[in-house]
C-alpha cells in the first residue's frame, strides 16, 4: 500500500500536462501558437467585421456592398492571408476554400423619375420681315415624365418678342403636348441671323431648342379695310391706319447703300382701290404709278437707298387726311 503511493503522485502531474498542452485549437481566442489562429476565422468571423490576430495571424470579414454584410472571415495558417468577398477557410496549411455570403441591395426613394424631355419645333429656321408675325409649334415628348413644363424664350435680337397660346404644359408621361409660339418683329427689330432659344423647365430642369431666325431688311405696310371712314382731315389726320408713328427702322447690316437697302412693300386689305403718295424718287420711295387693287400687293417695290424720313399719304383721298411715316436711322 505504502509502495504504490509514489507512482500516483507522479502520475497526476503528467495528466495536468497533457490537458495543458492540447492542440491549438483548444487555445483560448487570440493567444500565440505555432501555425497561427485567428479571431473570428475558426469561429465563423464576425457579421461585418474583421478577425484580428498576432504573431501571423490573419485578418477576415469583409462586407458587401449594397447595405449588407457577409457572414465569415478567410483564414490560412502559415501564412496569415486573407480572402475577400466574406469566404472561410479550413486551418490546412497554406488552402483556403471560400464560402458564398448573402449580400442585399438598396433602391432609391419612391417618386417620379427625372424629367428627360425632348423638346423640338415644326419651323425651326425662319424668315421675318418688320412688323411682322412667324409662328412655329413647339412639341414636348415627355419620355415618362409625369407633372409640369413651363415654356420660355431666350437670346431674342433686340426688337424681337415671343409669346406662348399656352406657357404651362401639363405631361402625362407619354403624350406629346403642343404649344404655338409666336414670334413679332417690331419696326425696329435689327436685322441679321440669330439663334431664338426655346426652353422647357421641369423639375428645376432645362430643356432646349433652338430657332434661326433672320430679320429681314424689308417690311409690308398695310393699308386697313375702311381707311376712307377713320375721319380724317389736313389739319388733324389719321396717324395710326399704317401701324406706328413714324416706323422706326434700323439701317440693315453694313450701313444702308444703292446695293444694300431697305425694302417697303404696300399691301392693300381694304375693298377699295388705293394709291400712295411718295416724292422722294432719288432715295427710293418714289410716288405710286397707279391704283393698287383691293387685296392686292403694290407692283410697285421700294428700294431705299439712304437714311432719313419718308412721309406719304393715300392719295386718292386727294388730300394727306390719312398720313404715314417712315424714318430709317
């Protein structure tokens, strides 16, 4: 009984060496060992997080993008490198094998997308003469686009305005809305190209077009319907049956010349026949050679030649009791 007592006592130290020595694995998390361990390798990683380590141990856990993270780290032993994309690995030196992660995905606020409208016009180059109206339809496609457009224009020459029939659209997301925008060229609208822009705002957006419009050195005075009941007489005669008094005309481009004039047209809307009355022949506004029919244009065209007034009358009315002016300056 009392020879047996040693080997006992000799035995219990080596069993609490053998438990102490186990294999790595059985290592508390983080500690030092030969082959490396890591936090969160072994143990699935961490939800979005990354495993640390030391002494060669590697890092793991990677997140996807889109809002959700991948489940797991990679991990080798030996070397301590890491995978991305959230994979696991076995502890086998110097292999690992990935593991597939979910991943998700966020979408924007609800509401309507973007204006992308496509703006275009059914007259996009044009001519215009003085006093004078040219009208174009602008279309507006609003490629699902639902709510509202407001129209403009913009880069109008001097003496040239536009006015919409309808500046505000309502777009449904398919349908093509219209609108007509008219263009008047005052008097002293100055001739030459330009580029009219045409816009349509929604959304704080801007879409455009563009119109070429040339102004002419030319212009139509009318001759209205009734002008011999307007009760004029020499000493107070009728101003305004021509439009403005006096029509204030700018030179054409280069200075006004024998080779670059301005050109008057007369037209006559009233019933009756009608003769204007003219005396300055050497400038270009020479007297009318006869009647000008009812609804008919003057054969007569006038080509001045130099700045300055031009005064005329009707003259079959046999006095100026209806009187217009004319002042290219």
């Amino acid at each position: 009984m009392h020879s047996r007592s040693p080997l006992l006592l000799l035995t219990l130290p080596l069993v609490a060496l053998s438990l102490a020595c186990g294999s790595g694995g059985d290592l508390p998390t983080g500690s030092w060992h030969p082959g490396g361990s890591t936090t969160g390798g072994n143990t699935g990683g961490t939800t979005g997080g990354s495993g640390t380590g030391s002494n060669g141990e590697s890092s793991g856990g990677s997140s996807s993008s889109g809002g959700s993270a991948s489940t797991g780290g990679s991990t080798s032993s030996g070397g301590g490198s890491t995978s991305s994309g959230g994979s696991t690995s076995s502890g086998s030196s110097g292999a690992s094998s990935s593991g597939s992660g979910s991943s998700g995905s966020s979408s924007s606020s609800g509401g309507a997308p973007a204006p992308d409208l496509a703006v275009t016009v059914d007259n996009a180059t044009m001519s215009s003469q003085l006093m004078a109206s040219n009208t174009a339809t602008v279309s507006v496609a609003p490629n699902g686009y639902s709510g509202m457009a407001t129209l403009s224009v913009a880069s109008l020459p001097t003496g040239v305005t536009g006015t919409f029939d309808n500046a505000t659209l309502s777009l449904d997301g398919s349908a093509t809305a219209t609108a007509k925008l008219t263009l008047t060229t005052a008097t002293s609208a100055t001739p030459g190209p330009a580029n009219i822009e045409v816009d349509a705002m929604a959304a704080g957006m801007t879409f455009k077009t563009t119109i070429a419009l040339t102004v002419e050195s030319a212009i139509t005075v009318h001759i209205p319907q009734g002008v011999n009941n307007m009760g004029g007489t020499t000493s107070n005669p009728v101003t305004t049956a021509f439009g403005p008094y006096p029509m204030k005309i700018a030179e054409p481009v280069g200075g006004i010349s024998a080779s670059n004039t301005v050109t008057v047209y007369f037209f006559n809307d009233d019933t009756v026949s009608h003769e204007i009355h003219a005396s300055d022949d050497q400038e270009g506004f020479a007297h009318d050679p006869g009647l000008i029919a009812p609804n008919s244009m003057d054969k007569l065209v006038r080509q001045v030649n130099t700045a300055g007034s031009y005064n005329f009358y009707l003259h079959d009315q046999g006095a100026p009791i209806t009187v217009g002016l004319i002042t290219i300056e």
